[in-house]
C-alpha cells in the first residue's frame, strides 16, 4: 500500500472514539508530570487532544520555506491559525522553549514495530534527531503493515495503540 492507500484506510477505521479513549489510558502514564508537545490531528489521525487538551502544552508549527518545523508553547487560549498543510498551527510565542519538552506525541501515517511512515516531508524526522524528548507515536491497531523503511526515518521510542504498547528494541552491547 501507498501513503494514500493508508491515510485511506485510517479515515474510515470504526469505533474511533473508544479505541483513541483506550489510547489515551496507555498514554496518559507517560505523560505525568511531564512537559508535552502533541499536534492537531488532520485526515482521520489519532485525536487525543479532546482528551488532553489541558496536558498539551506544545504545538508544531512548520516553516515551508525552511522546510523545518518547531514546536511553540500553547495553552487553551491560545489562538490556532491554519497552516501550510491545511493543520491547525500555533503563532509564533517567544516565550516557547523547546528544550523544555519531555514527551512528543508523533501521528502517522502507518507503523511497523516503532517505525513510523509520515507523510513523506521529512518534518518530524528532522526535529525528532535532534530532540531529547521520548518519542511516541499515536495509532490504531489497524495502522500496522509493511513499507518501506528509508535511511533518514526516525525510529519512536514507542507506539501505542487501542491494543498495545510498543517499544524501541535497545541494540545489544557486544
């Protein structure tokens, strides 16, 4: 399957609401007393932030001309603009310091074991190499399947599911 095949098939999955409550049950261990960037879900993506809206304190926000994407502090009041790809984005707040951020929840597109396929810009991939933070992508069980892997993908720390939690394998010393 392609990227369209899969973003497809994630629009209609079923019984949305209950498997992203069971997503956020698996979740919501990891986030305590964390400082945690989230995103706002387009084309049938994981929506927890119904959920969490209060525990989100980032949000991304893309620089086409760059080709780069940070992450901007946020709180309820703060007002969402439409961005490059049609996703809700923060304004830009030099009171944001990413540095800070404990956890980034990262959507998908598809996965295979903590293997993530975006959409294809390489956004992610290039902040998550630089960030500290864990990584942890948010998906329906009916997400998972084979694609290929490219050299610059960023494998997460973990992906949760409605049925699962998935973690990184750590390489063996020799």
């Amino acid at each position: 399957m392609d990227r369209r095949d899969w973003i497809e098939k994630r629009k209609h999955i079923e019984d949305r609401e209950s498997k992203e409550r069971a997503i956020v049950e698996k979740l919501l261990p990891f986030l305590e007393g964390k400082i945690v960037a989230g995103y706002m879900p387009i084309l049938g993506e994981v929506d927890v932030t119904r959920f969490l809206d209060d525990r989100i304190q980032y949000l991304p926000k893309t620089d086409p001309r760059s080709i780069q994407m940070r992450f901007e502090k946020v709180d309820l009041q703060t007002k969402l603009e439409r961005g490059q790809f049609k996703v809700m984005e923060p304004p830009i707040n030099p009171l944001s310091d990413p540095s800070q951020i404990d956890v980034i929840l990262v959507p998908l597109v598809a996965f295979s074991n903590t293997n993530r396929l975006g959409y294809g810009k390489g956004y992610y991939d290039r902040y998550l190499k630089t960030s500290e933070a864990l990584h942890i992508g948010l998906a329906f069980e009916e997400q998972e399947g084979e694609f290929m892997i490219q050299p610059w993908d960023v494998a997460l720390d973990y992906i949760i599911t409605d049925k699962r939690i998935l973690a990184k394998k750590k390489r063996r010393e020799l």
